[in-house]
C-alpha cells in the first residue's frame, strides 16, 4: 500500500460515475452485472481480475431469493441456466443430524398456521408422522421423490408466486420487495460457468475488463483509495472500489486495514476439500435439493449439476485432519472421486467489522463468510450487491448512508450466525468428541435465550433474530424439529382448541403432495425436454 498526495480523485464530488471493482470471481462479475443493469451507461465499470490467482471455484447452490437477482438483469431461466449445468434446488436436505440414517429438510416453502398457531405447533400437538417437515410441507415429499418444481412443459408448480409486483411495468424485484414472499426453488449452477456468463453480460452492456494483477493500492491524505496499480495496466482510478478478492481482501483488510470479527469461536468448521465429479446425470437421479450429510468432524455436501457433482467435506482442523478430510470423502463418493484432483480451502470464518470503509466496499469473500451448511455466500453477495444500489454513494460526505449499509450486512451476517450455531446446538448426534463439542460450545447469548423461549414457544417473528438476514421463522421451525436434539413443547392453548381445522390443513398438504408427486417429472425427464426442445 502506498500513500499519495494526490488530489481526492472524484472528478465531480458530487457523485460516483466510475467503479473499479477489483476481483472476477462470483462476486466481482455479480456485482459488474448488477452496477450495469441498474445504471447502464450513466456509470463506468471496470473489472480487474488476476489471470494467476484463481478464484475459490466453489458456491455452487444458493438461496431461492437468488432469483430477484437473475430477474432484475432481465434474464430468463432458459437464458441462463443451460449456460451454466444449472438444475433446481427446492430446499436443504439434512442426513445423519440427529442419528445415522435420519433425513429431515429445511424446503423453500413457508409454514402456515391454522387458528392463529404455527402449523409446527400443532403438529407438536397432533403429529401425524414421525416427520415433522413431511406432514407440515409439501415440498419434503418432492424431494423425497426427486421431482422437478416446473411441470414438462416449463410450468411453474406455484404459478402465483412467479407474477411480478410492479404492476407490469418492469420484470424486476429485488430481496426487499419480497420478503413476506417464499419462492419455491433456488438453482445450483457451475460458478466458473455462471462467471464467464456474467462477463459476457457485463462485457456486453461496457463493462471495461482487465485481466492483470493488482499489486498496489494507493491512499490519498484523507484515507482514500485515490487509485490502484496494476502489473502490466498501469494506473487504474474510480470513485468508488469493490473489493472482490476473495479471502486475500486487498482492499478492505490489507490496505485500509479494517479490523476483521471472527466467528471462530462459534462456527468452529475452518476448512473444506472439494471435488467436482463427473456422473453421467442420464441414468443418475438428479436430486431437486442440496444434500448436507453429518460426518465425524463437520459435513458433506453434496450437489447434483446437469454433467457432474461437486462435493466437498466442510471440518474443524482441530479435530481431522486435511489427509483424513480428503480420504473420508473419496470414500463417500466412490469409485467415481478416483483420480479427481482434490481443492482443499481454507476459510475465513467471520466478517470484516465494516464492509464500506472510505471509498472501498467489499463484496463476497472479501466481506466475510460462514461455512456453507445453508448456501448463504451467494446470497450475502446479491444482498449486498442490492444494498449498495440502495445506499449508493453521493460523494465522499456519505456517512450516513455508509452507516445504513454496514448495519444492514451486520445484520444479515449475525443473523445467519446464529442460525448456524443452531444447526449444531440443535442436533441429537453427540456421538464424537465433534459432535459433544457442539452441545458445550459458546453460542451467541442472543440465542441462547431464544432457545429457552423455543423450548416452550415454537419460533416466530417475534423470537427469531430481529433483523432481515434472510431467514423466516419457519427456517427456524424446519431446524429445531428437523434436527432433534432440543425438546420442544407444544403450547398448552392447543389441548383446550378445536383441532379440525389443523387437521384440515394436514390432510390437505398430504393430498397435495401426493397429486404433486404423481403429476410432476423429475428433473432428469425435464432436463431431457429441455434439451429435446432446444
Ligand atoms: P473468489 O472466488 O476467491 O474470487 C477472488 C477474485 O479476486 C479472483 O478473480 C482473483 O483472481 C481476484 N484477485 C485476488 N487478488 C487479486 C489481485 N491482487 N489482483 C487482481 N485480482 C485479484 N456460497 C454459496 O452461496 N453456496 C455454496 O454452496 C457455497 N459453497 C462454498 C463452499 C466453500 C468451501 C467455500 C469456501 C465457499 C462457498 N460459498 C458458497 C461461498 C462462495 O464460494 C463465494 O461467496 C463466492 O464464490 C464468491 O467468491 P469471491 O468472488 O468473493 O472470491
């Protein structure tokens, strides 16, 4: 980092025309796609990306609010989606969290209520299985039965939810229009893929791209970036930074030296090993849902791709290690993972204090992350993508929005943080030295009490983390009964209520799903008319 007593380099301090964004992996072609479709030619943007420092290659399944994000660059899923061996996701399917052989999942669908009483209550009260998320959503039994959310002929299976709120004027959305609102599947893509896509439509509509290394990074006397240098591009210069560089966090971390928050002490899972293996999706079921199995120190997850599966073991180096991670997974892989060259990461698990330090914001990785138990980098990308649009710069005399913008990711990051930790306080498994760990382990002291709360009260807008991060309390509900390992009461109302209606309601998500199941493709047979039709 050099220090330079140039002149502040806003050519009118009165607003922000040009963005540098440093990094092309999922976030810095994010967020370039992003800057363009909502400002167009009124913002230059450039991308400068290290043809040397790969990116993390991973972040291959997100949240179903992704989908604001494809809708606000205007692109449809046929636009996209084969470009990138894209396939749905309908929810998070948890193996081995409460005993071996035990599945239970978190679905993109919302819980209802009947009679003012969350339907989890009732089922508390009246359980009409052993599974709590088969006999209170419908989505559980299309993914037990490997079903495609669209019908053959590309009809969305809740056609209500698609129709868009501005009235038909405009085919965008974003996050906070929605957030009453629970589309019924996310996607899993290729992230290499999805970035070359981005490129092409972030390169396509001006996005100026550089491929070289950046390898300083100059302050003016205010603090500021005033620009940074590149190996062979010479001097680069804008008004506003992105910091996309991953982990490394050049910008936000290395020069400006903003102090990072660890979730170490909570989120103990510090490394992965990935692989990327080819299966011939043909004759294999492509499953509609993330699959996250419990191993001895952390999980596996497993996602389904038109042409391959990636996978990897997420672990707590303090208890395997980086050897034994990679032997465990190529054996719950298979033959398949032999010869498969492994990747094995190391994460940064926490968040930077401030996102938007000075001129510099940080996006994806650069910004903070947790393990991907729940799919949430991606999703904290496009968040924050959609915040700085919503708080964009003026000028430098910005604190008040900067403020906004760093509380409102705060919120977001500790919010999933604590729903996180109840994944692990939350599961019935304490077979292993992991595993007990997991039932001592400090828990924010937010959620701690909520737990207590839970115990007696199933949770619900009023007990769940207070601010937006993502997750509804249904998500909550999904966990807590799902995972098994904290006793939870149903409430003393219910015996004195008419349970009718609730029996209603349970009978008729049975028989919807039952009619889903029968009427609905896999996703196998839809990807095959796809293709057919193409
Ligand atoms: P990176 O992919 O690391 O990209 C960094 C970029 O910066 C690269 O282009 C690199 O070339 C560039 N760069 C670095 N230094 C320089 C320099 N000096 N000059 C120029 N360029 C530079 N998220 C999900 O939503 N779902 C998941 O299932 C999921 N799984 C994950 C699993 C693991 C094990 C990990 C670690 C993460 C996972 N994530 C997941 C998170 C997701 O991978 C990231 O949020 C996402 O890929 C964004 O990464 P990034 O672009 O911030 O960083």
């Amino acid at each position: 980092m050099t220090k330079s007593g140039a002149a502040a380099n806003l050519t009118d301090p009165g607003k922000t025309k040009s963005v540098v964004i440093v990094g092309g992996g999922t976030a810095g072609w994010m967020t370039a796609a992003y800057l363009k479709a909502a400002f167009g030619d009124r913002i230059d943007v450039t991308v400068v990306e290290s043809a040397h420092i790969g990116s993390i290659g991973v972040g291959e399944a997100t949240f179903s609010d992704i989908r604001h994000f494809f809708e606000f660059l205007r692109l449809e899923e046929s636009d996209w989606m084969p470009a990138c061996n894209a396939t749905y996701k309908l929810g998070v399917r948890f193996e081995d969290w409460r005993e071996p052989g035990h599945h239970f999942y978190h679905p993109f669908e919302q819980l209802g209520s009947v009679d003012g009483f969350p339907l989890s209550d009732w089922w508390l009260r009246m359980p009409q299985s052993s599974r709590f998320d088969r006999d209170c959503f419908v989505m559980a039994a299309l993914c037990d039965a490997e079903r495609s959310p669209r019908y053959a002929d590309g009809t969305p299976l809740a056609q209500g939810v698609f129709e868009n709120v501005g009235g038909g004027q405009s085919a965008r959305s974003n996050i906070a229009e929605y957030q009453g609102a629970q589309f019924p599947y996310a996607y899993h893509f290729e992230a290499h893929l999805l970035a070359k896509f981005l490129t092409k439509y972030g390169t396509d509509r001006g996005v100026k791209h550089i491929t070289d290394n950046v390898v300083d990074v100059a302050l003016d006397e205010q603090g500021f970036v005033s620009h940074v240098d590149t190996a062979e591009n010479g001097r680069l210069s804008g008004d506003l930074y992105i910091d996309c560089t991953g982990f490394r966090a050049l910008l936000l971390k290395q020069a400006l030296g903003e102090p990072f928050v660890s979730f170490q002490d909570t989120l103990p899972n510090n490394s992965a090993v990935a692989l990327q293996v080819p299966m011939d999706m043909e004759r294999k079921a492509i499953r509609p849902c993330t699959t996250a199995t419990a191993q001895d120190a952390g999980w596996i997850w497993t996602i389904p791709l038109i042409s391959r599966i990636g996978t990897g073991y997420v672990y707590a180096d303090e208890y395997l290690s980086a050897e034994d991670a990679e032997k465990t997974l190529r054996e719950f892989v298979g033959p398949e993972a032999a010869d498969i060259p492994a990747n094995h990461i190391k994460m940064r698990i926490g968040r930077s204090e401030r996102s938007w330090v000075k001129n510099v914001v940080g996006i994806g990785l650069a910004a903070g992350f947790v393990e991907p138990l729940e799919s949430t980098g991606i999703f904290f990308i496009h968040h924050a993508i959609e915040q700085i649009v919503r708080y964009f710069p003026g000028g430098r005399d910005d604190d008040v929005r900067r403020d906004a913008f760093n509380r409102s990711i705060e919120h977001v990051m500790e919010g999933v943080r604590e729903f996180l930790c109840l994944h692990y306080v939350g599961a019935k498994r304490a077979d292993n030295q992991y595993w007990k760990d997991t039932k001592t382990r400090k828990i924010p002291d937010a959620l701690a009490e909520r737990i207590e709360i839970w115990k007696h009260k199933v949770p619900d807008s009023e007990s769940v983390y207070p601010y937006y991060h993502g997750l509804p309390p249904y998500s909550y509900n999904c966990i807590l009964l799902g995972a098994g390992g904290i006793e939870v009461k149903h409430s003393p109302a219910l015996d004195l209520a008419d349970p009718t209606a609730a029996q209603v309601e349970f009978d008729r998500i049975r028989l919807k799903a039952d009619k889903l199941v029968q009427e609905l493709p896999s996703q196998n047979e839809f990807f095959a008319a796809m293709r057919a039709n193409a």
